[in-house]
C-alpha cells in the first residue's frame, strides 16, 4: 500500500529543508513539540505498521494495541509523556539474522512503542540533515535509491574511471563514538529534549540471549560509548548522518578532482572508483576513517580493475565489457550471482516436497511474491542474463513440486501434463521479465 505524507506535514518539512538549506549554520531549538503533535505521532504510527516488524521487548504486537486501548489512546499518552518529558525508552530485543557467509548479524528490535517516537522524530530532524548531505550519498533518503548509486558508478566508469576501491567498514554500527555523533547532530540541532531523546535510544539496553540460553543484557546501558543497533527506525538516519563527515571532507577538500577519482556511498558501503592510481585515494580515506574512530576492514577491501574483474556493490556485478557492435567497452551490470543464488534457494525451499500439503494457490502465491520482490529491484541495466536463469529455475522448481503433488514418477511424463503454458495460465506462476531493464544499456 502506497502511503501519501498528510499535507500539514509535508509543509512543516518543507519549511525545517528550506530553512536548513538557506541557511547552513543555522542550529534549530524549537523542535520537541512538533514530534508530539498528534498528526505527526499518528503518521508515525502509519509508518511503523506498514513496515509489519516482530512484537520488542515487551512483546506488545499492533493487534494487542488496536484490540486494547486502541491506537488513539495510545498516542495520546505517548504525547503526554513526550510533553512532561516522562517518557523513557524501553531495552532493545536483540535477535540474530544468519548471513551467507555462515556467521550471525545482531538486529535490535525496539518496543512498537519506542519505533513510533523514533519515527516521529525522524519526520522532524530528517529534512535538515537531508539539505546538507551531499550528492554522493544515495542510502536511506528520501527521493535516493540503490539504482541511483549504480548509475553514478556507471557514470564514473564510463568516464574511465576503472580501478576501483571497494571498501568494507569493520562492524560500522557497532563502533560509531556516541560523543562525536551527538556533537555531528549538534551542529544542527540545540533542542535539549530532542538531543536527550536520542542520547535515551543510544544508551537503551540490548536484551539478548546468555551462554546459556537465557535473557540477558548483552550490550547497550548507561556505560555503552558506542554503536546503534540495527533495526531501530532512527538508527539509518543517525549512520548516514555520522559518514556524512567522509562526504563533506571528500567535497570541501575537492578529492574527487585532485585524485581524479568519484567516491559513491549508500549508507555504510561505499566505493571509490579512480582513473589512475589508487593508493592516494585509499591513503585519504584511511585517513578520514582515522579521524572518525571507524576502522576500514583490510580483509575485505579489495582493488579491483573493472576492465579486467567485476566487483559487487548494492547485490549487483559490475563490470567493463567489450560492445559486440561497437567493439568499445561500457559498464556492464547485473544482478550478482550471490543474488540469483540466493533466490533459487529460496525458491526451492517454497516448492520443497515437504509443502505438497499445503493449497497450490497458497505455494504459487509465496513464490510469486519473491518474484515479484526479486525482479522489482533487480530488472535493472544489463540482467537479462541473470533473469533467464532465475525464470527456467521457478518453472523448474513447480513443475517438480506438481510432480510430486501428483506422483508423477518420471520427468517427461510431467514436462508433458505440466509444460510452460500451463505453469503459467492454469497455476499463475509469475511470468518474470528475460530483457534487461535498461534498453540501451549499449547506447
């Protein structure tokens, strides 16, 4: 469901960039009544659910609030404890998110509650810290995208910009200094309720598992210096906000024309793509990361040359090919095969053998959502490809799962009851895109 900003709100935010742009050194201090107002904390709410998300701490999901006291209710005494400056945050939840790579990600959930404070404090402070972020950074921001990102690193490819340093930060939301966080928003912002919120959310504890097997608290407190937990809805805008620093420096000191090399960033992955050497330009953004307190990953940093290698950013492959017309070489871009890895996997476990007992309707159903997510971000530049590939495993992947519903014995006699046609006008399997959603990607 699309979810259109109010009006009154839209205006307040106009009001809050235009201000911040006019003017780059103003410090706003009228800010905490307006992240009470009521429309704002109804909005708030909005957002939050839309966004679904697990029960925190307290294990207080939507329904419990809707069916109890009702949603007005509840925002109504969140305003009050805003108001009298009552309010406390609640300990985060911390569960573990398994990554490809075998190991475990921390993500802090906050109480629905606390999501919807941080939320209407973000509709407040975002639209002035966002008239000062620079052009370079494309992660969490309104009107930014991930395509966006990939564009700018087109364009610095194009322009022969071929060797690339893609850099890794070592445990980036762990390690961001409270002290020099909250002075980077003081910059901007001297509301003492505003900036005691968000010091509340930094300091919150992190209620995790022990060794063994019981709740504990696992990090954050009063004597925590550092880090914001993943997973609470201020927590992008506070990262963003801290590695803007590598942006101004990156900008005011015109690196990119000196070094003859494009920083792009989204969030807390960035790349640095160079015409030449790259030493220098790593030499400047160890640096910058020294002065930060942030410490670049020495593993996983790697120099790649695009005209020989491609180099992953954002779930995409990029790479420099040759044209079969042209005989030129131009920046080719296609979903990962990390990517398409990881949807086939998923597919397969949706047709598993093990869900023939559940409604067909029901299998095609979560099979054409994952398409539809998958293709929505990656029909994109060159990944015909990879799309073919995708498109042959979930037509695979159904007939097999019909075949055993069915107890189809051998594969010809199902590829006859269940060819292609039917897959797709009897079941409704998601007919994925095969070209490439770029069109003139050779242009």
């Amino acid at each position: 469901m699309l979810l259109t900003t109010p009006r009154n709100i839209r205006i307040l935010q106009r009001k809050l960039y235009i201000k911040a742009k006019q003017e780059p050194s103003y410090r706003f201090y009228a800010l905490h009544d307006k992240i009470y107002r009521a429309d704002i904390l109804k909005w708030a709410w909005c957002l939050v659910k839309a966004n679904k998300g697990s029960p925190g701490i307290d294990g207080i999901d939507f329904a419990a609030i809707e069916n109890g006291e009702g949603v007005d209710c509840y925002l109504s005494e969140i305003s009050s404890q805003l108001k009298d400056k009552s309010y406390r945050t609640s300990p985060v939840k911390r569960v573990m998110i398994p990554k490809a790579d075998g190991s475990m990600r921390p993500l802090g959930i906050p109480t629905i509650r606390d999501r919807v404070v941080q939320m209407a404090t973000k509709l407040v402070i975002e639209p002035i810290f966002e008239a000062d972020f620079c052009d370079n950074s494309f992660g969490f921001r309104p009107k930014k995208s991930a395509h966006q990102a990939i564009d700018a690193i087109a364009q610095a490819l194009w322009q022969g910009k071929t060797q690339v340093i893609d850099a890794d930060l070592s445990k980036y939301f762990d390690t961001i200094p409270h002290v020099n966080l909250m002075a980077m928003i003081a910059e901007r912002i001297v509301d003492g309720a505003v900036l005691a919120l968000i010091q509340q959310w930094l300091k919150a504890p992190v209620i995790g598992k022990s060794e063994n097997g019981k709740a504990a608290t696992v990090g954050g407190g009063k004597g925590n210096r550092r880090g914001t937990p993943q997973g609470g809805v201020i927590s992008p805008l506070l990262s963003n906000l801290y590695l803007h620093i590598l942006d101004r420096i990156w900008q005011r000191h015109e690196l990119g024309k000196k070094l003859q090399a494009t920083l792009v960033r989204y969030a807390d992955d960035f790349v640095v793509l160079c015409r030449g050497d790259t030493q220098k330009p790593l030499d400047y953004i160890k640096w910058i990361l020294e002065r930060l307190e942030l410490t670049l990953n020495e593993t996983k940093t790697k120099i790649v040359d695009a005209k020989e290698t491609s180099f992953r950013f954002l779930g995409f492959d990029l790479q420099m090919n040759v044209s079969e017309k042209k005989g030129t070489l131009y920046p080719y871009i296609e979903a990962s095969e990390k990517a398409v890895e990881k949807i086939k996997a998923r597919l397969s476990e949706l047709t598993d053998r093990t869900q023939t007992w559940r409604p067909i309707e029901d299998v095609v159903r979560d099979v054409n959502q994952v398409l539809r997510g998958w293709s929505g971000y990656f029909h994109y530049r060159n990944s015909s490809r990879q799309f073919r590939k995708v498109k042959r495993h979930s037509e695979d992947r159904l007939r097999i799962h019909l075949r055993k519903r069915h107890k189809i014995s051998d594969w010809e006699t199902s590829m006859l009851r269940f060819p292609r046609r039917v897959l797709y006008e009897k079941y409704g399997l998601y007919p994925l895109a095969t070209k490439a959603g770029w069109k003139s990607a050779h242009a």
